[in-house]
C-alpha cells in the first residue's frame, strides 16, 4: 500500500478512497520571505548603526544576528506550511512552536482576493486570501496562501469559485476534469484618468498622507537628524519668521494643502493603476436566475501599480451594492461603489468595485453590477423620514454644540484664551443646524422589486440597495426620546457587508410594514398576536 492511500474496506468489491496530497508553497518564498523581514527591519538596523557605539561589536554583530534570524524564520515558515484543497474543503496546516489549523468549507467561500506585492511580482508570486461567511454576521472567516506562483493563484481563484459539483476532482485543483472553454470576460468598467481630480477629496488619501508624513518624520528624529541643519530648510525657516504671523500661517497652510494634494494623486495612481472592472462568465451546467438579477459569474476588480490586487466575488454571493459619498467628495458631484458580500475586509477600501469618479458612474457601475436598473436600485425615488426625525436631528446636533459654546463664554472669565475663541465659536450653531439639515434631507428608504433600498449620512452619505433575499432578520431599536416622537430605527440583518444596514427614525408603524413587506410572512405571526393599539406596531 503506498503512503498516502486509505483503502475502504467495508465493502470487499469498494474502490480505494485516494486522500488529496498536501502542498506546499513556492519555493522562491524561501527567497522572497528573508528579503520582506529584512526590509521590514531596515530603518531598526539603520538606528542601530548610527547610534551605536563606534567599534562595539555589538554594532555589527546584533543587526547581523537579527538578519540570520530572519532567514531562519522564512526557512522554517515555508516547511512547516502546508494546504490542500479536497472536493468540500480548503486546509491550511501553519506553524512550528503554535500549530494553527485552518479548514474552510467549499461551499462557504464568498470572495478570492489575489495580492502580488513589488517582491512577489519580482518572483513570479502571488498572495491568494479566501475569504468566507462565517456563523455569526459581523465577522469574516478564511485562509490566506502566502505565496504561491502566479499560475496556481490563478487557477485557484478560478476553481475555489466554482460552484458546480465537478469543480475539483478526486484529489485536487490540477486533478479537476477537463471543462469546455467559457467566453472571454466581459469588461464593465475601467480607469479614466480624469478621474485622478476626485483624489484629494476622499478621506482615506488625506489620511495615508497623514500618516507617511508622520512616518517620515518619525524615522528623521530616531536618525538623530536635524531638519534645521538643512541649508534650503534654515533659509525657510528664517524667512518665515520674519514675516506677520498671518503670512506665516497662509504659506504653510498653502504648502501643506500642495503636499496633501500631490500626495493623494499619487496614491490614487498606484491603487488604481490598470483598473479594470470585468465579469467573468460562469459555469455554464448552474443555471443562472436573470429574472432576479442572480447571474452564475464573477465579479473581478483589478488594479495596482507597485502591488498588484485582484478581487474575485461570485455573483451568487452578491448581496448588494452600497454607494458612498463622502462630504469633500460629494461636494465635488463624486461617489464610489462597493459590493456588498461576505468574506470582504471591514476597510475602507474593502470590497470597493471602483475608484472615485463621477458620481453618474458610480451608480452605472453599480447597476452593472447588479443587472439592475438604477432606478429600481440606487437610484430608486426614497420616501422622505416624517418631520420628527427633522426635530431629533436638530437636538442632537445644537443641544451638545450649544453646551459647548456656553462652556467656552462661561469659562472664559477665568481663562484668557478661552475668551478668545467664545465669540468665534458662535459660527459652530448655524453650522451645527446646516449639517442637522443635510441628515435630513438625505434620510430615505423605498422597498422594491427586489431591493431594500435606504440613505443615510451628511459627512458620508451612503446609499444601499440590499437584496430582499439576502435579508435574513430584523431589529427594531426605539430609545426613550424616540419613543415619545413615535419614531424607531429598524436594521435589516444580513450574512454580508457591514452585518445589517439601518433604515432610521420612521414612523413606528411604516417601520413594522417595511419589515413585513420586505420579506413576507417573517412578522406575520408576532403581528397577530401584538395588541392593535400598541403604539409600536401600530394598527394593522
């Protein structure tokens, strides 16, 4: 009997059950591995040769000793890692001193997200991270191969995706039986530079710019380094001081807004380099439901300039689109789209099917994807919130901001700086009842064929259209202020996106029939027994 081979021997005539082989990753991540670590720990070894003492050994040895480390580590993570992907399950065996055991059911992969950092794209390497639904609705669960050859990955995406019964075969993905060719990906959307102006209104760039600067400046004070003994930088530094303060404060505000501007554009460029947004044609024995918009395909986004990422979600899984409109970039008439899918990441750029562009095509995109039409989804005509969601808006906003101003004037007698910014604080009120307003006036929702469809936000409005299908509970919220206005906060629960999306502030009645009708027979037996004149459920 040869290793490997288990023999069933409950029947004398059964066929012997071959066990799926297990694998390991490439083997260039005994290269690839030692370098990342080894970049990782560049700016600790660089600290440690300035600061330390002239001739020590400890200078050359330690960061030496930190390197073979390294390498050791990389060794030992690519022996000791091993997977396999049998008919049912993918198996992911990891670790040496902490054993991690990962299996995740076939039939429970929602997403396969392919990932080739600089250094993997050197080598020929790809990162693949399946991402499946697990039991509970706010939480994700799945696996993640790093790294295996750009072919593998390939076929794995393609493979962990299908779900026809002969996906795999007896042993596994390069064992799958032979299939007939499936027509070319039909593309829906890609990149259009014009859109690199939306860049500097999102707030994820401002942030990353943010957060490399601090970086920078951080690495130049462990350095020891003084900017001030920079000639060019001196000379500034004096000018400016020579100059009123308001100038001073007008040139730095300039000079940060250029930065924060240049910045955002070039992140944008290598996110979203090469975007291209396609659909890949499914197996075609699954037959596909177009009556309800539940195609048997793939949704694919690919995109990077320096890392390269592709983000495969079956169409089967879909659960909706959500299109969100940051203030900066609504203001501009921008937008962006997002799937709404389990097994995504909880980030801001987690499951996103575009760029920030114009915000007509965010929502063409959306209905693309979706085979929909815009009006029955996204931009379905919304029933307005009754006025007493105006009125909470309102408290909510000007009862904190009033305390507020009220604390700067009152403790302003003691302190002098705080008189300073009283008066001017006056400007937070009309500003506190505008952004009130702005809520308001984007609170909707409207149920249709086959979406629940809501808004939401002022600082980041966001519209989703859920499936009605993909709804599988209700909760109603109703605190003591909403209560005595009539009002209540239902959410819809779902296995995808953020685990349940909020229809706020209606009428305590229209809330239990949007329940209801959203999807019948869910409520049918409470409402029969609830009493009619409850002033939560209404009359019915």
């Amino acid at each position: 009997m040869t290793p490997g081979t288990d023999i069933d021997t409950t029947g004398a005539d059964a066929p012997p059950v071959v066990e799926t082989p297990w694998r390991r990753l490439d083997k260039r991540m005994l290269v690839v591995s030692p370098i990342a670590g080894l970049v990782r720990l560049l700016p600790v070894v660089l600290i440690l040769l300035v600061t330390g003492r002239q001739g020590t050994p400890m200078q050359v040895w330690f960061p030496l000793g930190i390197g073979v480390l390294v390498v050791i580590g990389g060794a030992i993570r690519w022996r000791t890692t091993r997977y396999r992907v049998t008919p049912d399950r993918v198996e992911l065996h990891t670790g040496w001193l902490r054993r991690q055991r990962r299996s995740v059911p076939r039939d429970r992969i929602r997403t396969v997200d392919l990932t080739a950092k600089l250094l993997h794209r050197i080598f020929g390497l790809s990162v693949v991270h399946v991402g499946a639904a697990s039991g509970s609705p706010m939480e994700s669960a799945g696996l993640q191969l790093d790294a295996v050859s750009k072919t593998e990955a390939d076929r794995l995406r393609r493979e962990l995706l299908d779900r026809s019964p002969a996906a795999a075969g007896p042993g596994s993905v390069e064992h799958a039986p032979v299939t007939p060719p499936r027509p070319p990906a039909t593309e829906l959307a890609r990149l259009n530079w014009s859109w690199l102006r939306f860049a500097p209104l999102t707030f994820s760039a401002i942030a990353g710019i943010g957060a490399m600067g601090a970086a920078v400046f951080n690495l130049i004070g462990e350095l020891g380094v003084d900017p001030r003994d920079i000639p060019a930088v001196d000379d500034a530094a004096d000018r400016l001081t020579s100059t009123p303060i308001w100038a001073t404060i007008a040139v730095l505000a300039a000079f940060l807004l250029v930065v924060a501007v240049v910045g955002a554009m070039v992140l944008f460029a290598e996110r979203w380099y090469g975007y291209r947004l396609t659909r890949e044609a499914g197996d075609p024995a699954v037959a596909a439901t177009p009556s309800a918009g539940i195609g048997t395909g793939t949704l694919r986004v690919r995109r990077g300039l320096l890392t390269r990422r592709s983000l495969s979600v079956s169409e089967q899984r879909l659960r909706g689109v959500e299109v969100v409109e940051p203030l900066l970039l609504r203001a501009g008439r921008g937008a962006y789209s997002k799937a709404l899918s389990t097994g995504l990441t909880r980030s801001a750029q987690g499951g996103a099917l575009q760029p920030p562009c114009p915000r007509p095509e965010a929502h063409r995109v959306a209905s693309a994807a979706l085979r929909e039409q815009a009006q029955e989804i996204t931009l379905a005509p919304l029933r307005k919130h009754p006025p007493a969601a105006l009125q909470r808006r309102m408290t909510r906003a000007l009862v904190p901001t009033g305390v507020l101003v009220a604390g700067l004037f009152v403790a302003g007698s003691a302190v002098q700086f705080l008189t300073e910014l009283a008066v001017p604080s006056l400007l937070l009120l009309p500003l506190a009842a505008l952004v009130a307003l702005d809520r308001f006036r984007n609170l909707g929702h409207e149920l249709t064929a086959r979406y629940l469809v809501s808004r939401q936000g002022s600082i980041q409005r966001r519209t989703v259209a859920l499936q009605r299908a993909g709804v599988i509970g209700w909760t109603f919220r109703q605190s003591i202020f909403q209560r005595r206005s009539g009002l209540v906060t239902v959410e819809a629960i779902t296995a995808a996106g953020a685990g349940g999306y909020q229809v706020l502030d209606v009428a305590a009645a229209d809330g239990v029939a949007l329940a209801d009708a959203s999807v019948p027979h869910l409520l049918t037996p409470f409402l029969a027994t609830a009493a009619p004149e409850d002033p939560q459920l209404g009359t019915r």
